[in-house]
C-alpha cells in the first residue's frame, strides 16, 4: 500500500501503532533521480526518516496470519495515498 508519511511525529506514530503486528514489515521508496529503490525496515524510525518524507512510500507486511495482515492494512488507510 501507498502512504504519505509526512514528518517525524507521523513517523512516530506510525511506529508506534505498528509494534503489535507480528511479521516483518518492509517501506521502500523509488529514490528521484537514480530511480534506485531504497528499502527500510518498517519498524526502524531512523530507517524511515532517512526516506524523502515529501514523497510517498509503499508499505508491505510479511506474515502468514491473514487476519493479522488484514488489520494492518486497515490500521493504515489514515495514511493512504489515492490517486
């Protein structure tokens, strides 16, 4: 999913609200001009505030638990990017 975390209070709270989810959770980031994709640990604030906050990232959890999978993605709707 596409979020806009937008500055370091969001980033705390965002790391703050995904610490009971079980399973890994990746944030990865196209960087602007090398068009590189920078990958971060979704539970590291430092990870995630090494990202271009003025931008979009995408937010992937990795666990086998669906019902766990499902409420993450709803816990992040807040900060859904729609086109």
């Amino acid at each position: 999913m596409q979020i806009m975390i937008k500055d370091f209070q969001t980033v705390n709270t965002f790391c703050k609200g995904i610490e009971f989810f079980e399973g890994d959770i990746d944030i990865t980031q196209r960087r602007e001009k090398s068009g590189n994709i920078q990958k971060v640990n979704g539970r590291s604030f430092l990870g995630i505030c090494s990202l271009d906050l003025s931008r979009p990232v995408d937010v992937v959890i990795s666990t086998t638990n669906k019902g766990v999978e499902e409420d993450f993605y709803n816990y992040l709707r807040k900060w859904e990017v729609v086109d």
